[in-house]
C-alpha cells in the first residue's frame, strides 16, 4: 500500500539535480538492480522507443482490434477504464481476441503500476506498437523506462512543490 505521507516526506529530500536523495546519513537513489528485483522486469535489452507521429483510432484498431470512443481518447493516451471493462477472454474467443486482451492487459500494468500518469487512469498508446509480437516484449529494457519515468515524475513533482504549485506525482511509487 502506498503510503503518501512517506512519498511527500522522500520528495522533500529529493534533489533532481543529482537524482538522489539526501539523508543525514548520506545520500541513496533507486537504482535499475532495484527495479529488475523488486518488479522482476528486464534492464538489458533493447530501448523503448516511442513515436507520436501516429493517429490514436488506427493503432488502436491494429493492435487492439478496436478503436476507441471518443470519450475514452485524451489526445495520445487510452483510458484504462476502457481497456478493462472492453477486453477479456472467454471459453469461446478466438486467438486474435486473445491476443488483443493480452495487449490490452499488458497496457492496463503499464499505465496502472509500471509508468502511471499522475491519476493512474491513462496510459499512452505509444506502448501499443512494442506489443505488436507478443513473443518480444521481454526483449525491450523495461526496467530502464520505469526507472526514467519515475525519476522524471519526482522531479517534476518537486519543481511544482518549489513553485508552491499543488502536486500529485505519477510513476512506479512502489519502487519507493
């Protein structure tokens, strides 16, 4: 269970010019080993490239099998609520079904617990494309993304704290 009192107190001894945090006893970060063995995702492999240059209803439909009301679209990400409620297996679906709700599954994890907005409640079509052959996901550096998107998330979450701005921070907080 994420506690948000400890993430605020671990913020407020985040410096994002170093990406460490600073203790009275020294300084510590969350490392790509923290990840592999805390998540068990992988660290080596090839990178995770995202492109934006894409419309959303066509690689939904390529991937997905599905596109997408308008509703449940905010300009490059899917709802996950959407993807839950949408997918799911039964005795009598057919292999392409199947492999769509894996998809739509996989996406689910990475927006809801790997590299989740500051909601939780969106996740970005990017990811969809990585997905295409199912047999290579584990191919990809994983780890490495997460670790990105979490560093990222802290340290705009402490330039908005710095600007007395309100804050909610998105990415892997269990890793914290």
């Amino acid at each position: 269970k994420i506690v948000p009192g400890l993430i605020t107190g671990l913020l407020e001894r985040w410096r994002p010019e170093t990406h460490t945090f600073h203790f009275p006893f020294g300084e510590c970060t969350v490392t790509l080993e923290d990840v592999a063995v805390q998540l068990g995702v992988p660290i080596n492999g090839n990178p995770l490239v995202g492109h934006n240059n894409y419309r959303v209803a066509e690689v939904c439909m390529q991937y997905l099998g599905k596109i997408p009301p308008d509703g449940c679209i905010n300009d490059l990400r899917l709802k996950i609520s959407w993807l839950q409620n949408e997918f799911f297996v039964t005795e009598n679906s057919s292999h392409e079904e199947i492999v769509f709700a894996t998809r739509a599954y996989i996406m689910q994890i990475i927006g809801g617990i790997l590299m989740p907005d500051t909601f939780g409640n969106l996740v970005h079509t990017q990811y969809l494309p990585l997905l295409a052959d199912l047999s290579t996901v584990a191919n990809y550096s994983w780890g490495f993304a997460i670790l990105c998107f979490l560093y990222h998330e802290m340290c705009k979450t402490v330039i908005m704290i710095g600007d007395k701005k309100n804050a909610d921070m998105g990415g892997c907080q269990i890793l914290l």
